[in-house]
C-alpha cells in the first residue's frame, strides 16, 4: 500500500507529546499519528454504531414481557445452581 504524505499543522505542545510517545514506543512519528487516527476513526464507528442501536430500541422498544417469559422457562429448563 502507499502512503501518501498529508501535511497537517500541528501546535508545539501536541507535537512535543507526539515526539515523546515515539521516542519511548521507538517508533516513527508518523506511525504514532497513523495508530491515532485509526483508533479515532474505530472509537468514532463504534459511536455510530452504538447510536444506531439505542434509537432502534428507542424506536421499537423491547416488550418486557418477552423477557420475563424467557426468564421463567430458562428457570424451569434449568437445573438449580448448587453454588
């Protein structure tokens, strides 16, 4: 894969951080802002997901009463816990 080089400004403090962590993880700069920006772009997908599926509940919520069913024939399937 290539990779294509982006310039970004970036403050002085930020960059010292970033020149920091590479050092103590001895790794390149820019592979530390490659790991970053893909751990970002997870966190933000997992957001969306997790959005998504609290407005799908919110939009047909789930009937208690399903769940309540399921508790009572799991208790009569189920032998009782000795411990």
């Amino acid at each position: 894969m290539f990779n294509r080089i982006v310039q970004v400004p970036i403050d002085d403090d930020l960059l010292a951080a970033l020149d920091e962590l590479s050092q103590a993880q001895r790794s390149s700069r820019s592979a530390v802002i490659r790991r970053a920006c893909r751990e970002y772009l997870r966190r933000v997908r997992e957001a969306a997901l997790d959005e998504a599926y609290e407005r799908g509940y919110r939009r047909i919520p789930e009937d208690t009463a399903l769940g309540e069913a399921q508790a009572s024939l799991a208790a009569r399937s189920l032998p009782e816990e000795t411990w």
